[in-house]
C-alpha cells in the first residue's frame, strides 16, 4: 500500500467543520445516508455508562436550570472507567448499579436520529481524552495564538503538497483510495513519518490539522461532497487493544460481539502497509 495525496480543495483550521473544505468543483452527489454514516461508525468503539437493563446513565440540569438530559459518551475506556470511580465516592448508591458498557459509535448516531424531536430529548455529550484536547489546541494556536480550547472531539487527518495543491493524505485500502482521520494524533503522527520517507520532496509542506468529530458527521450527513464518502475514521490503539482483550475474554458462541476496531490498514497504517519500498 501507498501513501498518497489527494488533491482536494484548501480548508482552514479554524473552521472547525469539513464545510467547504472537501469539494471537488463541478461534482454533485447527495449527502450520505444514515446506513452509509452508520457503517463507517460500526467498528468504532466508545464507552458508556449504563444500568443492568443496558440504560444509559442520564444527568439532568439542576432544579431550575434549562436544558435537556444528557448521557456521556467516552472515547476513552480508562475515561469512562476513571468518572465510575469517582461517582463511587460521591453518589455510591447509584454507582453499584452501573458499569462501563463498549459500543459502537453507530449505535449511538442510530439513537440520536431516533430521539430527535422526542421530549424531553436525550443529548449524547461525546467525552474526549485531555491529551487529544492538548493537541488540538496546539495545533489551532499556529493558525490562532488565542486559541484556548477545541469545540468538539478531536479528528486528526494530514495535508501535503505544495501551496494551494495541498490534499489530504490518503490510504490505499482494498480497490479504494480513503482519507484516514485518527482520534489519536500520534497514530497519524506515525503515518504521516512514514509518508515523509517515501516521498522526501514533499516531507517540508505536511501537516497534521484537525476537525471536530461533530462537525464531521454533520457534513456527512447535511453536505453534497463525494468526497466524504472517502472518509475513514481510525479509533485509538487504547480502544482496539481493549476490544481485542475483551474479545478473547468473551465465552464461545455469544450472539452479540463487542464493536470492531477499524480494519487492519487503517488502523495500523504505520506498519507493513506503509512500508517505503525497498530500493
């Protein structure tokens, strides 16, 4: 497999959504459907707390305050696990009754389209790492220097070329050409040091930017851009290396399998697949 460029249109940072930012000019295409978006968030997993019946744990606003419901849902198992913890010491009567449950990421979009309108209705506050926030930030304030937080959870995906060639960089996976988007800067980090071997020329222009998650599945699911369809989301080492021990750990024959991590060459980008070629 080889790690290429795709030219597509330049987008700013600052922005925060993929709005405008993956055009091809001339091209129409409609919006991805519900079953295209949820197939790409299958094989991510998250992490939620819920009770015995498989009910998520729902914080309510204060007495007196507006807003609706809402029900955490961490990108981190040690997050998720940490908070558990926590509402041990501070709410031990409702903690014995809940637990740290994976799920995919499809099953949370396929819950908020079916709760939308409902009332009162249920928010899922997507709960990122601190670290992935960090770097966000970090790479906001080159654009901004008065950047003090990210709106939203952190997608991290490269650019190369020269001046306003520059394009995504992309992954060969099977017969199609995708846009890798990690939740951990340091997988694409390890991808893009990979890149900069094979073609050296180009080491100089790549950079790594970054897009909220939120804004991501609101292009895909409001936007006319073909190119969205071209998006990969690669979920953390820490979520795949959980998932994986909880599969072995899983007796034979159960129906309902733990989420799968995104396929091999995404997800490992940085191994075999994105080998120099040898000279």
């Amino acid at each position: 497999m080889n790690l290429r460029i795709r030219q597509i249109a330049k987008t700013s940072v600052a922005a925060g959504t993929l709005l405008g930012a993956l055009v091809l000019g001339g091209l129409q295409a409609l919006a991805l459907t519900p079953e295209q978006i949820t197939q790409k968030l299958t094989r991510i997993p998250v992490f939620t707390i819920t009770d015995a019946q498989g009910a998520p744990l729902v914080a309510s606003p204060p007495n007196g305050q507006k807003g609706n419901p809402a029900a955490g849902v961490f990108i981190s198992q040690q997050d998720a696990q940490a908070f558990l913890e926590r509402l041990k010491q501070q709410s031990p009567e409702v903690a014995k009754n809940v637990k740290v449950v994976p799920i995919s990421l499809a099953e949370v979009y396929d819950l908020e389209r079916k709760n939308q309108g409902k009332q009162p209705q249920l928010d899922f506050v997507y709960v990122p790492t601190k670290k992935q926030l960090d770097s966000a930030v970090a790479i906001l304030k080159k654009v901004d220097p008065k950047a003090q937080q990210f709106p939203g959870t952190p997608l991290f995906a490269a650019r190369a070329g020269k001046d306003k060639e520059k394009g995504f960089l992309t992954i060969q996976q099977g017969n199609q050409s995708v846009i890798p988007m990690f939740f951990d800067k340091e997988q694409l980090q390890a991808l893009l040091d990979r890149f900069k071997q094979q073609q050296p020329d180009l080491a100089n222009s790549a950079d790594i930017e970054v897009f909220p998650l939120e804004g991501v599945l609101e292009a895909m699911t409001t936007q006319k851009d073909p190119q969205l369809e071209k998006i990969v989301l690669v979920p953390s080492l820490e979520s795949i290396q959980f998932i994986q021990t909880l599969q072995k750990q899983q007796p034979s024959g159960q129906t309902k399998p733990a989420p799968q991590p995104a396929n091999k060459p995404a997800a490992q980008p940085a191994n075999k697949s994105a080998t120099p070629p040898k000279k």
